[in-house]
C-alpha cells in the first residue's frame, strides 16, 4: 500500500527478531520518529517486555501490538512457519498481509523471514521466487545486487526476473528512468560462465531492460552499474566477502595508526579523510535488504544491526512504500515476461 495524504506511512518491526531485540529495536524507533514525520510505528512482540523499554512518554505514532512468541535465529524456517504463529515476525506480516501496515521490518532469521513472508504475502503474478536485494558502496554511489541468498539454484528465468525486479526497485526508489543492469559472470567473453548464465545473458539481452552484459566482481564496486544480477549462492558468498574485506581494511587501518608516535600524528592529520571514508564504507547506512517479489514489502536487517542499522532499514521500508515498489514491479514482471517462467530450476 503506498503512502498518502490521508494517513501515515505505517511499518511493522518485528521487536523480538535478531540478536540483541528489543535493546536495538525500541531505541531505533523512538530516534526514527523523533526525526521523521508521517511515519507510525509498530512494535509487535511481548508487551510487558516492549512497555519496560519504553519511556514514561510514549510518541503519539507509536504503539504495541501484543506476539507471544519469538522466532529463534538458529530456528528452522519449517519449524518456525508451522509451530509459530503467534511469533513477533508471523504477527508483523500479518498486519501488512491484513493491510493494517504498509510494511514489515524484522532483523530476525533471515531463512524463518522468507518462508513466513512467501506464505502469508504469496508472490506477485509471474514471479516464481521472492529475492533478496541490498544496495552496496560504489565508486559512483551504490549498486543493488540481487539475490543475496535466498534462492540457492537458480534457472535463467528466474535469473530474468530478478533483473526486472531489481531494475524496477531502482527506478522507483533512486528515480533511474533506465537503470544499468549487468549480469555477474567469470568474465565478460561470451565464452565464458556456464549454461545457466548463458540462456539468461540471452534472455536478458532480448529483454526491454538497459542490459549492459556479463560483469565481474570487481565491477560492483567499480562499474558504471546500478543492478547486478546472480544466483543466491554467488550472491551471498559475494555479500559475505566484501563484508570481510571492509573489516580487514578497517582492522589494518586501526592497527597501522596505533603502532607509533608518528603513525598517531599521521592519524590526526588525515583525521578528515578517515571520517569521510569510514562514513561512506559505514555498513550501518546500507543496513536493509529488501525481499523483492511479494505481495506486500519486507525488509531483512542484518541480524546484528545497533540502532542506526535498524533505523536506516525504517527508513528503506517507508521509501519502498512511498514509491509503491509491489506494483511497480507486478506491472513491469507482466510486461518484460510475455511467457512464464518454470517454477523449478
């Protein structure tokens, strides 16, 4: 549902979901609400535990919606689905599936997330399988990369509406009338990647997107692009590895100022830089992925996220809804996709 002018944008957040709870998520709403108007809140979880967070003045935009259950972060998605549904993330989804809120925010489970989404949501027409998107740092801003792991095998179908979803999602939040869509490949030859890769390269190049060809790794950092497209396997081992590269960089960097007189004055020196730098690579400003292809906007917080993570992942969810991202994409999956796709891989 999009926002409008007769009421707030409402958002679900799943108050019991990830590794620190509710000491992340009320902290993160009440400072999302004190600098964003239009937004109302909803804290689905426990309400004796949500109210003992809670100051003695609660925001007007705000309120509890009583789960007396918790999904587990090492839970089995079937187990949490079926035994589990009065659990603070099946709630939340069930306020968007219900229309009582425009989205759900969980930093819970991610596998427990999907499932539980995919099956109160459903999918939207000609889209077999919901994927996971994040935005990541770029030389020339971000690029969106997608799936991120919530589809291990993949067909070329798929791997073609992935790319229209991504490009959708583009479109409407970043306001990209024809974004750049570059499909991840060991190379760029048409030689090279396996058959898999091959048939969706020829799919996407008879398609309507702005497809730019095969890219490599280094070109989601590099390229001139806006959505890159894989698998979720290569997706989220590729996620994992830029998030341990930037920790090394950071631990280097740490190390290297600390190990003498001289090295702390070069520290103080580039003091400027270093903030700029540590701003921009800040993993909490790209917190939030975004579970494209439902019925409905979910968005994925890293498990770990603090209270800024959490509350830059309101703040993709609010966008999403305000763009009205479902049926855009439902809109463009029927007209790029003349012909269905297999539902198996």
């Amino acid at each position: 549902m999009s926002a409008s002018s007769r009421r707030p944008v409402r958002i679900a957040l799943d108050a019991m979901g990830g590794d620190h709870g509710l000491d992340v998520v009320v902290p993160a709403a009440l400072d999302y609400l004190a600098r964003n108007g239009g937004t109302e809140l909803i804290l689905v979880g426990r309400a004796e535990a949500i109210e003992a967070h809670l100051p003695e003045s609660i925001p007007e935009r705000l309120r509890v919606q009583p789960a007396s259950q918790a999904v587990a972060m090492d839970e089995s998605p079937s187990k949490a689905l079926r035994g589990k549904k009065d659990s603070s993330m099946r709630v939340a989804i069930d306020l968007v599936k219900r229309g009582e809120a425009d989205a759900c925010v969980s930093a819970g489970n991610t596998g427990a997330l999907m499932a539980t989404a995919r099956f109160v949501l459903k999918t939207l027409p000609k889209v077999d399988r919901p994927a996971i998107t994040t935005a990541l740092p770029s030389v020339r801003g971000r690029t969106y990369v997608l799936d991120l792991g919530a589809n291990v095998d993949c067909s070329a179908h798929h791997l073609l509406q992935f790319a229209v979803m991504g490009s959708e999602l583009v479109s409407a939040v970043d306001g990209l009338a024809r974004p750049r869509v570059g499909l991840l490949n060991i190379g760029q030859e048409e030689i090279k990647g396996n058959e898999q890769v091959k048939e969706a390269h020829e799919l996407l190049r008879a398609s309507n997107l702005n497809y730019v060809g095969y890219v490599e790794g280094d070109d989601v950092y590099l390229g001139d692009l806006d959505v890159v497209v894989t698998d979720g396997f290569v997706g989220n081992v590729a996620l994992k590895t830029a998030e341990g590269v930037a920790k090394m960089v950071t631990h280097h960097l740490k190390q290297g100022f600390r190990s003498g007189l001289w090295a702390r004055l070069a520290a103080v020196m580039a003091l400027p830089v270093l903030r700029a730098f540590r701003e921009t690579l800040d993993p909490r400003r790209y917190n939030g992925a975004s579970l494209l292809g439902l019925r409905g906007i979910v968005v994925k917080s890293h498990g770990g996220a603090d209270a800024l993570a959490f509350a830059n992942a309101i703040g993709i969810a609010r966008n999403e809804v305000e763009a009205r991202v479902p049926e855009r994409i439902a809109g463009q999956v029927g007209a790029h996709l003349a012909q269905p796709g297999p539902s198996g891989c």
